[in-house]
C-alpha cells in the first residue's frame, strides 16, 4: 500500500496563479492528500489561516498554524495524524460494509484490535510526500528553520518500518518561474541537505501552481524545473 501527500509551508496568501484550495481538490480526486502548515507572521495570521484550512479540507488533509520555532514538530506531527486519518477511514468503511456500524459505534474491547490495526497499517505503508516550500519575499528569515523542519521530517521516516521518499519543490522558482523542483524523492538525509541550499526568497506566492507541480509529480514522477 502506499500514501501520497503534499505538505504545504507557507507564511502567507497566495498572490499569484488562481484558487489553491481548488488545486488541493484535484489532488484529492486523484489519491494525493493535500496538508498545509502556516508560519504565524504578525497582522497576517487569520488571512493566512484562513486559506491554510481551505486548502486542507479541500485536500482531505490536516492543517496548523505555528509559530516558526514549532514548525518542526508540528510538520511532523501534521505528516503522521493524516497518514493516521486517512488509513482509519479506509478501515472505518471496511468494518461499516461488514458490520453495518462505524468504529466509533464498536464497544471499545472489540474496537481495540482495529485501532491497532491502524497503527500497524500506518507503520508499514509506503509513504510518498512532497515538501511544498514557499520561497517568496516574507519567508526570507525563516527559510534556514524550514531547511532544518524538512531535515527532521525525512529523519524522523527512519523509525518507520516501510520506506518513505520526500521531495521538495520551491515556489517560486528561479528567474519569474512559479515553481522550482529542488530535490526529486530521496530517503537520503544527507542528499537532501545538499539539495536545501538552492531554497532561496524570491518573488511572489503562487501556491495554486506548486500544488498542480506536485500533483503531476507524484501522479506521472516527471521532475518540474522551471515553470
């Protein structure tokens, strides 16, 4: 079995290349669960947060706010509860088409076995994620926090018992592009550390075309450059 997931940093809004949340949609149509974590940034935070939840409903996945010395933990945290939820609703409908009742609903000594069960299931599915580091001008500080948030995430796959491969993806890219691939799948923290260095602040925020990068990614594995 294997989990694809997007998972979103940004500080701010999108500015630029249409509708995230409806980008966030497509992928879920297409097995890819979309989770954003927003970088708390002074007068901004209820706009950003509310576009933050947007995307993630739409996406099928989980969503936070932090401030920026909890990003780590709270992408990794935000990784594995939606690894979590969306394997629980997959045996959640499994045990409702069997036993006419959802999980919830089962007395708790016969539900037990099936929460570990997802526990177990978590733990030994494969899992495929894309970093989508948003690189505009009001992440220019927090991009060294990002880099180090990104290392752990991958370091913190190591405990798992299946594999897992993170890629990153900047937006915006290099030279007016609106996105940039910055480091294809890897399980190599070392690899990806060498990668990070080309997360550089340019430019704007177009979320809603790193979404669509990512999408086609992970769906068809072709590298997006300079877009």
């Amino acid at each position: 079995m294997e989990m694809k997931q997007i998972l979103l940093i940004t500080d701010g809004r999108s500015n630029v290349g249409g509708d995230p949340a409806r980008a966030a949609a497509y992928a879920a149509q297409n097995g890819i669960t979309v989770n954003a974590v927003g970088i708390i940034d002074g007068d901004n935070d209820v706009l950003s947060s509310d576009e933050i939840k947007a995307i993630a409903l739409a996406g099928n996945g989980t969503w936070q706010m932090v401030p920026l010395d909890m990003l780590s933990a709270t992408m990794c945290t935000v990784t594995y509860r939606s690894m979590h939820n969306t394997l629980e609703n997959i045996v959640n409908a499994q045990v409702k088409k069997i036993v006419g009742s959802d999980m919830l609903d089962i007395e708790p000594a016969m539900r037990l076995p099936l929460v570990r069960y997802v526990d177990t299931l978590a733990d030994e599915t494969l899992l495929r994620c894309v970093i989508l580091v948003d690189c505009s001008n009001s992440m220019a500080v927090k991009l060294k926090t990002a880099r180090a948030a990104i290392l752990d995430l991958l370091a913190s796959f190591k405990a798992r018992r299946a594999g897992s491969n993170l890629a990153v993806i900047a937006f915006p890219g290099q030279s007016g592009s609106h996105y940039q691939m910055i480091c294809p799948f890897t399980d190599d923290v070392e690899l990806l550390k060498g990668y990070l260095n080309e997360l550089k602040h340019r430019g704007n925020t177009p979320t809603a075309h790193a979404i669509n990068a990512a999408i086609s990614y992970i769906l068809n594995d072709e590298q997006p450059l300079f877009v």
